[in-house]
C-alpha cells in the first residue's frame, strides 16, 4: 500500500525538480491531445517549444517577442506571488491590468501631442496608480470589513472590462480616428511610445522594469524584513502576529504592490506592442500570470524562467496555429494542464512516498 | 426612455429562467463547502457543462441527453480536482483556479465546431389548468422542467443536510475532519463524493445557460457565472434556502438590467452591463460586514490523517 508522510521540511531538491516533472508531463499529455486533434504530436512540441527560437525562417520575428510575451507575465506574477507567499489571494490582476493601461494612457493623452521626455514617466507612474488603486478596494474591504479577496478582486477583472470597453468606445477614442473604436496610436506618438530600446531584441521598458521588479523582489524575499514577515504571515499567521506583523498592513502592501506591477504592465503593452487602448489588448496575461507564478514556485528567478517559458508556448502556439492548423483554445488547454501537473507533482515537495505493508497499522 | 415596454408578468419569468444556472451551480458548491472543501473552479466546470451539454444536445436532438452529459463531463472534470486536492493534498484554491483556467481552454476548444449553430431547446412544460391561469400562470407555471428541477433541489439540498444521517456526516466533516475521522468516516470519500456531486451540479447550470438561457455557444459564454455562484454560498451563509433568495435577486439584477439597456434607460450602458458584478461585490461587503458566521470551520483546509 502507497502511504504519504510528511516531511518535516519542504524538499529542497524536489522544489526544484517538480516544474521540470510537470513541463515533462504535460508535453507527453500535450502531445496526445494534438495527436488526437489530428496533429503530429512531435511536430506540435518541436512547433510550441523549439522553433519560436531556432527556427529558420520564423525564428528571427519570434525570438525577439518572447521578450515582449514574457515582461507582462513576469511583471505581474511578481507581485502576485508575494501575495501568494503571505495566503492573499489576488486573482484579480487582470483587472489591475487594464486599469493600470486605462489611467496611464489617459494621463498621457491628457498632454497630447506635448513631445515633452517627462510624459513616458508620468504615464508609467499614472498605470502603476491606476492598478494599485483597483487592487486597493479588495484589500480595503478585506481589511475594514474582512470581505473576501479572491471574489471580489475577480469580480473586479469584468468591472475593469466593461469599463474598458466604454472608454475605448467612448472617453479615450481617437478623435481623428474617423469614428473607430480604440485610442490614438502610441506607436505614432514619439513621448509616449515604450519602444524597443536595443533595436530587434524585443526589450522595451517593460522589460527593463520586469527585470528590476524579480531584483527587487529576490532582494525583498530573502534580505529585508519586509519580506521575512511576509514569508511568516503565510507559513504561520498566528506567530506572525505574535511577533508584531500587522495583519492589514500586509494586505494592503501585497494587494497594493501587486495591483501597481500589474497596472505597469499594462501601461507598457498598450503603449508598446499593443500601441492602443483597444476592447481586447489584455490577452489574460493577469491570468496566465496565476500560472507563471505558481510555476516559478513562487521564487523571483523561478519566475523568471517560468515568464520565459510561458512567453514561449505563446509564440508557439501561435507558430503552430499558422503552420499546423491548431486551435488556439488548445494552447490555453495546454497552459491549464501544465498547472495542474504542477500541483499534483507538488505532493513529492512536502511528502515522501512510503511502500507499506497493509497489516502495518 | 420607456419604462412601460418592460412587461412584469414577462419579467418575473425570465429572472426564473436567468437565476437558474447559478441556482444549481450554488447548490452544489453549498455541498461541496459543508463538506470543507472549497473548490474555485466552479466557472470551468460550468463552461464545461456549457459546451458539452450543447454539443450532445445537436448531435442527438435530445436536450435532456445534453444535460446528463453535462453533468457528467463537469463531474469528471472535478475529479481531477478531488484527486489533486484529496489524495495529492495540493493547496485548494490554486487548484480551483487550475480547473477554471483549464476548463476554459477545454471548452472554447471543443466549442469551436459549434459556434452559431442553433441547438434544440427543451420544451415548456405544461401544468394543465395551473399553465392556463391569467397572470400567475405565465409568471410561475410555464417554464421548462429544469426550472423546477432546481427547485426541487434546494428543498432537497436542504432536507439532506438538515434531517439525514447522511448530511450529517458530511457536514461534521465540514467542521472538523479530524474528529470525523476518529469516528471512523473516510473523510476523502466523503469529500470526493461531494467535489463530483458539485461538478455535476455545475454542469447542469453551464448546460441550461448554453441549452435554454442564450441557447446558443459562444465562447467564454458564462462571463463570471461560476463565480458568482461562489459568492451566492457566501451570501446565502451557506444554507440551501438562502442561496434560492440569492439567485433569484442577483437573476433579477441581471434580467433588469438587460431590459433597462433595451428600454435606452437614461444611465451608461456600462455601468448597467457591469451592475450584476458591482452587486456581488456590495453583497459580499455588506454580508461581510455583519460577520462572520456559517462557514464551515474546516472550509478549504488539507486533511492527511497521520496514521
């Protein structure tokens, strides 16, 4: 008979290896599915996972966006996971998101068409407001009056969409756009544009700004206070308590912080690759982020390598929609699995598997 | 605006018709949650239902068949959440978002032949003097038979949990697994039990917006349905017949609000298409705020007995 017993510390080893097992698994699940679906499972994996990077006619177009693909991911799941890590459950980054793109965009079209150097920063900073103020009403109810956060900050992704929807149609239309939906175009727009700053590698500020947030994040998590307290608010809340950790303030700072990375990464892609507010330039990346995170184990490298991966089964699945006529519902499929083998590959983190004889009891 | 092309009698019978997919939906996550589990993935399990229930229903003709596959298809889709969650002991509320986010994918892939295609509707049901009644017959007594299915199922959600030995197992498995555990009860059957019960549920509610409510597919088609049927069990403090008051006020808010946008009410589309959304929020503060209470105290906690 299979027994589990805890381990008396988390593997170290296994936490390591677990992303690995799961990507493994949901690559030979994956490639059933598209087997089933009429593809070459071989061909499909070689699309998703290789020829975003390696392919020859393909390879220079797509190499560069697994930058653009990755910063948002990244971005976002940072903040994500130190909520995670301290059990507040943000869910709601979509939604912070296209807030954070709504207040940036709308701040910098406020001075249009000023060619001044300060608009980017002003915009940067209005998203990364407008993203923290829209994590800021969770967390303020669930500290003034302990509602729940996962609900309400998922309730608040299709507020954020109506409202979306509105503005594009409505407040933050281009006037001269003659009577289409969407804004003005930021690509058109030199202040304003988040272009690429090393030309044909795909790094735009988002990336920039993604790279210091895992810095910022690593630093936080394993030398600041801060980030010991937010460790302990999750793996033990009452003794947090006892040693001084203020409950409300950690949700609001997680909330908060979460809510304005989010809200940045929205700013950079509608300024960037988006180039416009439009009804559909999310893509879910506050979703999918969900999934960067837990897969990067909740660890600002482990994320980063996650972000990465993730980008690429964007690109791929996109490849393999051009090339191999597959759906793009299966990639999300695709992404959906490999978060389920990641959770239940977890079990060999905190449990050693033990064969037992049945009489032993 | 005209207010007076909104027709009361037309009004109550579809916020019947609307509050019916979260009605059943709820329900089942009302068991789930007594029994201390706390599955998120109510939204894909719905969608799933959605997609399979109408797939079924055009490639046989029967939209009864369509729902038995539904109900079917979203249990087996919570079995992977009941096994992750049970035997693998992986943390509940990621892997409820695991199962959304998959059953999202699922379903927009299984979905895709199906698109803009008509299915077939189930028919109304006729209570013979009781549908002929003047106002009171078309307001209550002349929808189709999975109206009052639902009906009959927060009377007998009810009945379960509160009078048979078998709700009472489950809800002490709720409070505390480990003292239903040293009496013997085997506490991952009787959760997994209820996680398939509860995906069978959702898929009957993702099956009657895809079959009777729109009746069409489209893709992402339950927009947060499955959510705020996670709110509903919350608002009702988890009693069966509270959910019923839920459903039946967040349908109303619903079906108001399409008629008010359809009437050109003087207020921003936006706002009235967001109003269901903003709704659940101030529900949840305003429950929220009165305390807590209800919630079973072992809710979304890992039980792995030790010996």
């Amino acid at each position: 008979m299979i027994r589990l017993e805890k381990r008396p510390q988390p593997s170290r080893l296994m936490s390591a290896l677990t992303p690995v097992l799961a990507v493994v698994l949901t690559m030979v699940v994956g490639g059933m599915l598209f087997w089933a679906l009429g593809a070459n499972p071989f061909e499909a994996i070689r699309t998703l996972f290789w020829d975003p990077l390696f392919h020859p006619q393909f390879a220079a177009y797509s190499r560069p966006q697994l930058l653009v693909k990755a910063a948002p991911l990244i971005l976002i799941a940072i903040g994500l996971s130190i909520g995670f890590r301290a059990g507040i459950w943000n869910i709601g980054a979509e939604g912070q998101y296209i807030m954070g793109a709504i207040c940036g965009a709308a701040a910098g079209l406020a001075f249009y068409p000023s060619d001044s150097v300060l608009i980017f920063p002003l915009m940067i900073l209005a998203g990364a407001l407008g993203g923290w103020a829209w994590g800021m009403i969770p967390a303020l109810l669930k500290t003034k009056l302990g509602t729940n956060e996962i609900l309400v900050s998922l309730m608040l992704v299709y507020v954020a969409e109506t409202i979306l929807g509105s503005v594009a149609t409505g407040l933050l239309r281009n006037p001269e756009g003659m009577g289409f939906p969407g804004s003005r175009n930021f690509k058109q727009w030199e202040a304003a544009h988040n272009a690429e700053i090393f030309a044909g590698t795909g790094t735009h500020w988002g990336v920039v700004a993604a790279l210091i947030a895992v810095i910022f994040a690593y630093v936080l998590l394993s030398r600041h206070m801060l980030g010991y307290q937010v460790r302990l608010t999750g793996e033990a809340p009452r003794a947090a308590r006892l040693a001084g950790v203020n409950p409300a303030r950690m949700i609001l700072f997680c909330l908060g912080l979460s809510g304005a990375l989010a809200g940045m990464a929205g700013l950079f892609e509608v300024t960037g690759p988006a180039g416009q507010v439009t009804i559909d330039f999310g893509s879910g990346y506050g979703f999918t982020a969900i999934i960067v995170a837990f897969l990067g184990r909740l660890n600002p490298i482990g994320i980063l390598l996650a972000g990465l991966l993730m980008a690429l089964t964007y690109i791929g699945g996109e490849l393999a929609q051009l090339m191999l006529g597959l759906p793009a519902a299966a990639i999300q499929l695709f992404q959906g699995m490999l978060l389920f083998f990641l959770l239940a590959m977890d079990v060999f983190t905190n449990f050693r598997i033990r064969l037992s004889q049945k009489a032993a009891a | 605006m005209d207010l007076s092309a909104i027709n009361p009698v037309l009004l109550v019978a579809s916020i019947m018709v609307s509050a019916t997919p979260i009605l059943l939906a709820a329900l089942g996550e009302l068991v789930v949650e007594r029994a201390g589990v706390l599955n998120l993935g109510v939204e894909g399990m719905m969608i799933t239902g959605a997609v399979v229930g109408f797939a079924i229903a055009v490639n046989t003709g029967s939209p009864l068949l369509g729902f038995v596959a539904a109900a079917v298809a979203a249990s087996a889709l919570s079995l992977a959440f009941g096994v992750l969650t049970q035997f693998l002991l992986s943390n509940q509320v990621a892997t409820g978002l695991g199962l959304t986010l998959t059953g999202l994918g699922l379903s927009s892939l299984i979905g895709k032949p199906y698109e803009g295609i008509k299915s077939p509707t189930l028919p109304k049901l006729d209570l013979g003097p009781l549908s002929d009644l003047p106002v009171v017959g078309r307001m209550l007594f002349s929808h189709d038979i999975v109206v009052y299915f639902s009906l009959a199922l927060v009377a007998a959600t009810w009945a379960f949990l509160k009078y048979t030995r078998a709700g009472l197992i489950l809800r002490a498995t709720g409070e505390s697994h480990d003292s239903a555990h040293a009496l013997g009860y085997k506490v991952v059957l009787i959760r997994l039990a209820a996680i398939l019960y509860g995906g069978a549920c959702a898929g009957l509610g993702g099956a009657y917006l895809s079959l009777v409510r729109v009746p069409q597919w489209t893709e992402g088609m339950t927009a947060g349905a499955g959510w705020i049927a996670l709110a509903l069990v919350v608002f009702a403090s988890w009693r069966a017949g509270r959910v019923l008051v839920g459903a039946y006020l967040f349908g109303g808010v619903t079906v108001l609000q399409l008629n008010l946008q359809a009437a050109g009410a003087d207020v921003p589309v936006a706002l009235l298409s967001a109003s269901p959304y903003v709704v659940t929020i101030l529900v949840l503060v305003v429950i929220s705020a009165r305390g807590h209470h209800g919630a079973p105290a072992a809710l979304g906690k890992p039980f792995h007995a030790t010996s």
